[in-house]
C-alpha cells in the first residue's frame, strides 16, 4: 500500500471520504420516496402536488424513485466504492494477519505499553521452556527465535478476526447481486428470461386450476409456470370479535395429470415448488353458492356445485356419497334474510340423512363411521401471490454474513503476546509483552491474568 | 387489581424517581443519591418485567396468545425496557451515574408518554393473519434491543455537547457541567453504544425482511418504515465510518448520534403517524 504510488481516480474510488458522500446521499435522497407516494398513476401527483411539482416529479423519476436511473447510479457508485476500497486495504490486511512477529526487535517491544517482567531463578533454557509450557498450557501457541540476547516466542489469537470488516463489506455487495439476480426486471430486460425471476398474483376460484400466472410488471402479460396449481378450497376462519384470524387455502400441484403435492397455506406459510413460492394474498367473493363437505375426523374438504334440480353424487380419495337439496325456503330475519335448505346426504356407509342446513351456517352430520360438516356458501376464490426470486438465498446467505461479520468486526479482537526470555545481571528474566487491536482494557486483565499468574508460578 | 396496566403505572412512577435520583446526583453530587438512582432503575425494571410477563399472560387468558410486541402501545413499553435495561448494564460496565441524568428520563417520558396519549390502543387484541408469525417478534425484539441503545447514544451525544460547551467556555469545575466525563470518555461510550446498536439494528432489518418475504414474498419493498431504517443505517454506517477520517472529530460523532437517534424516532413515530405503508398497523 506504502510503496506504490496511487492513481488519483483510484484513491478517490477507494477513499472513506467518498463513502461518507455515499452514504450522506442515500440516506437523504431515500427520504424523498417516503414523503412522495410511490407508483401511483400520473394523476396522483397533479393533484396532490400541483402541476408544477408534478413536472419535476415526473422528469426526475420520483415517483417510482428508487427503481430510477439517478438511484441506481447511486447504489451502483456505493458498491463500487466498497469494491474498491476493499480490494484496495485487503492486501494489507493479509500482510498484517500473516506477519512474522519473531522479527520484531525486542529493544522495540520493550517499549510498549502493555508489559510484565518476571524474573526466574533457573538458567535461561530453562525459563524459556517454563515460559514456553506456561502459555501452552493457557492456550497460546508460541512460536520462538533466537535472538542476540535471548529468546523471544510468540502467540497470537485472532488474527482473523481482522478480516471481520471485509466480511461485511462482502455481505452487502452479496446482498445487492442477490438483489440483481432476483429482480424481474433484470430478467425480462437484459435477460430477455421473464420466467427466470418474476412477482405476479393469480386469482383462482375454488376448484379451479391455472398454468399461468400474471405477472405485475406487465399486467397484460401472463407467465407459463411450466406446471399446474388448482385451489382445491379456500376458508377464512374469523376471532369472536368478527377480526380475520387465518386465510387458508388448499392447494393441489399438477404436473400434466398427475398429482405432486398437496398443502395447505396460510398468510406466512407459502408454498414452495420448483423454485415458485404460494403466498396467501387475498381473496375474492365469487357470489355463486357451492356446498362444502368436510370430514371433521380426517380434515378432509370436498366441494360440490350447487344444484337444486339433481342428485350430485361425489367422490374425495377413497370418499364418497350422494347429496340432493330437497326443498328451499326463504327466510326473513333482521339482516336481510337468508335462505335455509333441505338436504339429503349419504356417504358409503348406513342410510341417508336428512337435515336442514341456513345458508353461511354448518351443520354437523353424524353418519356411522364419520362425521361431517356441512355447509353452503359462496364461492370464493383465493389470490396467491406468486413469485420465483432466485437470488434470495443470495441475499439470505449475505443477511448471515453480515451479522458474523459485525459480531467479529465489533466484539472479537486480535491479540498478540510475546515473552522475551534473556538474562540481567546473572538472573533469567521474562518480559512479556502484549498487544490487542480493540478492547485494549480487557485485553489488559486478561494479559495480566495470564503475566501474574506464570510470576507467582515460578518465582 | 392487579394487572400489567396496574404494574406499567407503577413502574412509570418509579423510572420518575429514578431519574430525579439520578439529576439529584448530577446537582448536588451527592453519592447517595446515585445509588438510590440505580437502586430504584433497577426495581422499575424488575417491575416492568413482571408487567410484561403478566400481558403475556393475560393474552393467553383471552384465548388470543401472543408476545406483548404487537401494537405501538406495546413496543413502547417494549423501547422503555430496552433502554432502562441497557442504561443499567451501562452503568454497572462503566461506572458514570452521572449519565443517568440524561438517560433515565427516557424510559419514564416514554411510559408517561403510553399513559397519557388516549389515542393509543391499550387493549390486548387477536393478531391479523400477516401479523402471526415467529419472525416478527425476532423482528421487535432486535429492533427495539437498537432503538434502546441508540436512545442512550443520544444522550450521550448530548452530555458530550454538553461537557464541550463547559469546556470551551472555561466552566469552572466547581460548575454543574464540569461534573460531566470527561470527552474523551464520553466519545469512547458514544462509540460503544453506537456499534452495539448498529448491531441489533441489521439483525432487526434482516429479521423483518425475512418476515417480509415470508408474509409476502418480497425481502424489500421500499415502503415508508423500511425505508426510515435503511436511512436510519445509513446514518450509523455514516458515522462509524466518519471515525476513520480525520477532521471528523468528538463533536461531529456527538450530533451524528443525535441525528441517529431523531432517524430512529421518525421511522417509530413519524411514519406512522406521517406517512401510508404496510406497518400502519402500529398506528392503530
Ligand atoms: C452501509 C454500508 C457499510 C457498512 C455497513 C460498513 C460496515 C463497516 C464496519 C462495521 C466497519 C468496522 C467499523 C469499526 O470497527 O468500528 C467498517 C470499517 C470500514 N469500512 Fe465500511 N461499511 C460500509 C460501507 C463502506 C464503504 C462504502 C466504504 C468505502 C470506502 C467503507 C470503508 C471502510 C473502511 C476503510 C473501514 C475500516 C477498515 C479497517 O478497520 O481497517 N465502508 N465498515
């Protein structure tokens, strides 16, 4: 680093100072998407802002700010200064992790701040393998060189805990490439792969399947997923207060006919398939009644279509029966009315039921073997949201390496200690010297510890 | 009757008395009056944690279990915790009651704060689907573990400023500032806080960001409350790094921790209160 003369544009790129620009800006130009709405249509900005304003809103991207050239730019700058800075200290890093400390001058190391003096009563050999076994014993490995007056050993913990620092600096640049490799956009616009990373959503009505899903980037286009998902079921299942307590929905993969998997997902649990995920994003009322069977024992759901003129016979798995609505009568009641249904059920086993069942309200079948849950309802249809991100793990395995790297960077330290072992008028005498990079006070206490110790050992 | 409401009362009283203990001190240097300080700080804390324990409890009573982090009424509880709490371990790290003075009253107007504002939600209520998740409370958690060491960075930074102005004007030692640190003591502190904060507060943003892509499939979305923590990093990452270049001395640090802090205050309150996203929920 000393020696070679700096290319002014390198330095620059590599200097803290730009770094301290970099950041100023982002920080503060971030501000501006949180004050100005973003992605709202053009006329969001007119009216809540004035033409005026929505002219420079417009000119300068901020309405859709941080995905805007000047923004990237700015991320870009960032990365590269990091990049640069790094490659720029890291070969000094080495140097310094891999040093040699047994050419240090023992003259010098005397001079340091931290040191203890203990004097031996045994001959110089001796004391250097007293010395030696002493700091073996307190787990520091040393490493020793003749010198012109004695024998200096070495040990040292942590040396690669300097390396903490770049670790973090590497997890960012590994989280903005995990960003990259996971962004729609890049896929679509550069390579020319929109199935390769994609954010879209599907509506898909109860019973129904799909092979393709909408993209939100191009609200026109659809995406072919290369495999079928169908909604077996959706439910909503609600808090005494009236409060959403869970979305569920049963979802089916298909590949061509066959069946792969079955699952059902909540809002925080997706489903993961051939690199897509399932979210639970909404729902939608499909205003068109359906009947549900559930098995209360095996949780097992079967929907059928709402047919008041024939007998429906139905099948699930190994399940199955036949069910006829036999009457429908109108209902007042305070809320608007309703309406209440007659129905005749069987599954495979024992005689029919028969029983009467309010729209929106379960009933509860005992048949011999099983016991079911009938209901009729609206027909809903689940919005997933669907996305294939293949840099996230990516930016997961940046996320960790971030946090190791702080954790080294902040709370661990390098620590050197050296023993030099020579004679003073006649007597062995051992100074030890020590050093630490950061958190010098307990460091101290531990290199006392340590000094003290072998002194009251061996004297 | 004894419940958490009950207990966060009392618990507010005596952060009150605390930190009259503690400016009791920072007046009349009156060593006594430090140890109470601490003292009672430690007995609010003590209380407080029964409170939370015992809303945790009385969640599960109410059918709806969940950890006392859910809403705003509960993470400031949650901040004036963390900040006691790390105030205290502060104190008995490093010995400089005098801090306390300008630490203490954080806990005690946040809690005094949560009492008096009628607006906010006290009650405990059922979680919304995209809200039940273990993320989220490591989410909470690591944040708020930030937040309190950046409230004390902050004080800190004002202390620093303080004791500089003694300094500069030739205060006397005799004087109520000259009983501050010294610069040099209070910077390395500044330091300290500041990384330990910096720390937890990249868990908090990973951890929600995991949250995030778990509930809806994006790590990063850019919306009001990501984005105030991601300045809010920028900020710390600014002003870990400032130390590395000359010219930028105590001072600059000392206000750029209190910067730090006003970032954090704006990404807790501002934007709930300010602005539209996907945390609203906290305004509720
Ligand atoms: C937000 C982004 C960044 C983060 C989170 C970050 C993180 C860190 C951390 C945690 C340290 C150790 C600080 C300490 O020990 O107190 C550090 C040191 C450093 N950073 Fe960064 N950094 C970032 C961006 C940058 C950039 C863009 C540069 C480009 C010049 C840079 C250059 C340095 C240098 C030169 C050091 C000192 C290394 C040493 O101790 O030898 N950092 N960084």
């Amino acid at each position: 680093m000393a020696a070679k003369a700096k290319n002014p544009v390198w330095a620059f790129l590599a200097s803290v100072h730009l770094a301290l620009l970099l950041l100023g800006l982002l920080a503060s130009t971030s501000i501006i998407g949180t004050i100005i709405q973003q992605n709202k249509p053009a006329e969001h900005y007119v009216q809540t802002w004035g033409p005026a304003k929505a002219k420079i809103i417009q000119s300068l991207n901020l309405a859709d700010m941080y995905n805007s050239g000047w923004f990237l730019c700015l991320l870009g700058a960032f990365s590269l200064n990091l990049a640069i800075c790094s490659i720029d200290r890291l070969p000094g890093v080495v140097r310094v992790v891999r040093m040699d400390n047994l050419t240090r001058d023992p003259e010098q190391l005397l001079k340091m701040k931290l040191q203890h003096q203990v004097q031996v009563n045994d001959s110089h050999e001796a004391v250097s393998k007293l010395a030696t076994a002493w700091l073996t014993r307190k787990g520091w490995k040393a490493a020793s060189r003749n010198k012109e007056n004695g024998l200096l050993l070495f040990a040292q913990k942590g040396a690669w805990t300097r390396y903490g620092v770049y670790a973090v600096h590497i997890s960012i640049l590994t989280i903005l490439l995990g960003a990259i490799i996971g962004s729609p956009t890049v896929a679509e616009k550069i390579l020319h792969n929109p199935q390769f990373a994609f954010k879209g959503g599907v509506l898909l009505p109860e019973q129904r399947s799909t092979n393709r899903i909408f993209s939100y980037d191009e609200e026109e286009h659809s995406l072919p997923l290369g495999f079928t998902v169908r909604c077996n079921f959706f439910d909503i299942d609600f808090y005494d207060n009236g409060m959403p307590k869970e979305f569920v929905s049963g979802l089916t993969i298909l590949e061509g006919d066959k069946e792969i998997l079955t699952k059902e997902i909540e809002v925080n649990k997706p489903l993961k398939y051939k690199g897509v995920t399932f979210y639970q994003s909404s729902y939608n009322d499909m205003r068109k009644p359906v009947i549900r069977l559930k098995n209360v024992s095996t949780g097992q759901r079967t929907l059928l279509p709402f047919n008041s003129e024939a007998t429906t016979a139905w099948q699930n798995g190994a399940e199955q029966g036949m069910l006829r609505i036999q009457d429908i009568r109108e209902i007042p009641s305070a809320n608007g009315g309703g309406a209440e249904f007659d129905i005749w059920f069987m599954d495979s086993q024992g005689p029919p039921s028969t029983f009467t069942v309010r729209y929106n309200t379960p009933v509860l079948v005992e048949r011999p073997t099983a016991k079911y849950e009938v209901k009729i309802s609206s027909q809903y249809a689940t919005g997933l949201q669907v996305s294939k991100d293949p840099g996230v793990w990516w930016v997961y395995s940046g996320c960790a390496l971030m946090l190791l790297g702080l954790y080294t960077a902040f709370f661990m330290s390098h620590r050197k200690i050296w023993a030099y072992v020579h004679e003073e008028n006649g007597q062995a005498k051992v100074a030890f010297i020590g050093q630490a990079n950061k958190n010098s006070l307990g460091f101290a206490k531990t290199f006392a510890r340590l000094t003290e110790g072998f002194g009251k050992e061996h004297t | 009757m004894m419940n958490s409401s009950y207990l966060f009362g009392i618990t507010t009283i005596v952060y009150l008395l605390a930190s009259v203990s503690y400016i009791a001190f920072f007046v009349f240097r009156n060593k006594t009056a430090a140890r109470a300080g601490l003292g009672l700080a430690i007995f609010a804390i003590l209380i407080q944690t029964t409170g939370l324990g015992l809303r945790w409890h009385e969640s599960y009573q109410l059918g709806i279990g969940h950890a006392p982090l859910t809403n705003m009424y509960e993470s400031l509880v949650f901040f004036a915790w963390c900040a006691a709490i790390f105030y205290v371990l502060l104190e008995i790290k490093f010995k400089l009651p005098i801090i306390g003075a300008f630490v203490m009253p954080i806990p005690f107007l946040t809690l005094a704060y949560t009492s008096l504002d009628k607006d906010l939600g006290k009650e405990i209520s059922p979680l919304i689907p995209a809200l039940q998740s273990n993320w989220l409370i490591a989410h909470v958690i690591t944040c708020f573990i930030g937040y309190g060491a950046f409230a004390v960075a902050a004080g800190l930074g004002i202390i620093y400023l303080l004791r500089q102005l003694a300094d500069t004007r030739k205060f006397s030692q005799e004087s109520l500032l000259g009983n501050l640190p010294d610069l040099r003591t209070l910077d390395d502190l500044i330091h300290k806080t500041i990384i330990f904060g910096f720390m937890w507060l990249s868990a908090g943003i990973i951890t929600g960001a995991v949250w995030a892509n778990e509930a809806w499939g994006t790590y990063w979305s850019w919306d009001p409350k990501e984005t105030w923590s991601i300045i809010t990093w920028f900020i710390y990452a600014l002003t870990l790094h400032a130390r590395f270049t000359r010219g930028w001395n105590g001072s600059r640090i000392a206000w750029l921790s209190v910067l730090g802090f006003i970032s954090v205050f704006f990404t807790y309150f501002g934007v709930n209160y300010l602005l539209a996203g996907l945390h609203s929920y906290g305004a509720s």
